[in-house]
C-alpha cells in the first residue's frame, strides 16, 4: 500500500498560542531584555549559538575576540572552523558550535547576500530543509573515533573485517556522537538531531536507539562507550 502523504500542518493555533505566550511574558517582565552583546543580527546568531549550555556573560567575553578577528559575515565564512573552534572552545562544545557557525555563515554569504533573513517564515522553511537532510550538515566523510570508522553516506560501522549497517536514524544518531566525541550531548539536541525541531517523539524513542546503537558496537566488538550521563543526555567516549 503506498504510503499516506502527510497534509501540511496547520499553524495558526500554534501562532495564536505563541503570541500569548510573548504577551504575558512582557507584562511578567516588562523591563527585560537580551543580554547578548550585539551590534548586527548575524552575530545575534552567533552568540546564541555560543550560549547553549554557557552563560551569556561568557558568550559576551568570548566574542568580543571572535568578532574583531572576524568582522563581517564574509570573514567569518570564510575562516576554517577549526580557527573559530579555538576562539569559541571556552563557551564548551566548541568542536560542534564552531562547525555550526561556519555552516551557518557559509549560508548567508551564499544564498542571503550576507544578510540573516528577515521573515520568520523565510527562516522556518530554511530550517526545515536542513532537517529534512540528517547527516547531511557539516563536512562529510569517512568519520573515526576509537576503533571504528563509519561511512555517513551508507550507514556503515566497521571495525577491521568485521562491519555492520546501520538504520537511517541510527546512522544520524552515530554521526552526531562521532562529531562530538567525549562531549556529553543533551537529550534535546540529540531528539532536534534525529527527529527535528518540531517533532513531538517521546523520550522513549530515544532511548530505544540509543540501545540500538550500544548492540551495533558491541556487534563489531567495538571498545566505545555509550554512555549515560542521568537527568543530562550522553557521552561517547573510547574505553582505555
């Protein structure tokens, strides 16, 4: 039986529900305000980034270097991420944020004239297609870690002779962990990585793959560890 296409999802309750929600947040607190230092909304962008799992007022020191060594949309592009990595690492995860902000400057520079669009629509639909791409974001490549390779493209986990394929999500799953090797990774992003940003999957889910993967490494006798970092997310690491 062909599968059943999916109607497009009806947001307007979703928007009324958000602009309650802003409403009372501004009489809550009438004198709030960002506490981000920025001067354009590309680094807006940058500095969010920089502040998940990080304090605002770090985020604020940190760029004060990022951003005179790269003024512009364009210098930031066009730096390696391995140069912005070593600016940002004090903001923590810095291997993936670094790769998240060369991705997203490369973006503007390419297809928005160095300019973050300016429609929530324009830039939900941006986000979307990237989601609809797993493991398709940031460099690919035959990925190590460990003793293992793992081939993004096929869903291959190899160790030596022995190999196994994995799921799509699994695969999706395994790329995310081997990009950010030894780094303990919250629930929400792994569930944004997999399932996408609007998705309402249950934490079970998760879990559930999260076993998967452990079998599929134990199955090419792998020496990585999955493991479980409680009320967090978890952390891949290798064994010694």
């Amino acid at each position: 039986m062909p599968a059943r296409k999916k109607e497009p999802e009806d947001l307007t309750a979703k928007k009324k529900l958000a602009l309650e929600v802003i409403d009372r947040l501004k009489k809550e607190y009438p004198d709030a305000g960002c506490t981000l230092d920025y001067d354009h909304a590309w680094q807006l962008l940058v500095s969010v980034r920089l502040a998940a799992q990080c304090t605002d007022a770090r985020v604020n020191i940190v760029v004060e270097d990022l951003f005179a060594r790269y003024p512009s949309v364009a210098a930031l592009a066009a730096a390696e991420p391995e140069d912005i990595e070593a600016i940002v690492k004090p903001c923590g995860l810095g291997h993936s944020k670094a790769r998240d902000i060369s991705a997203c400057m490369r973006m503007l520079r390419d297809k928005y004239n160095c300019q973050v669009p300016t429609t929530f629509e324009e830039l939900l639909a941006r986000i979307r297609s990237i989601m609809r791409r797993p493991g398709k974001w940031g460099d690919l490549g035959l990925l190590k870690l460990g003793d293992v390779s793992f081939d993004p493209e096929c869903g291959r986990l190899s160790k030596g002779a022995k190999e196994c394929t994995l799921s799509k999500r699994e695969s999706t799953l395994m790329e995310v962990f081997l990009r950010n090797p030894g780094q303990v990774l919250p629930r929400t992003l792994l569930l944004s990585r997999v399932w996408g940003l609007e998705s309402d999957v249950e934490d079970g889910n998760l879990d559930n793959y999260i076993h998967f993967l452990r079998r599929r490494l134990h199955a090419v006798d792998s020496s990585l560890q999955l493991k479980t970092i409680r009320g967090v997310g978890y952390q891949m690491e290798v064994y010694h």
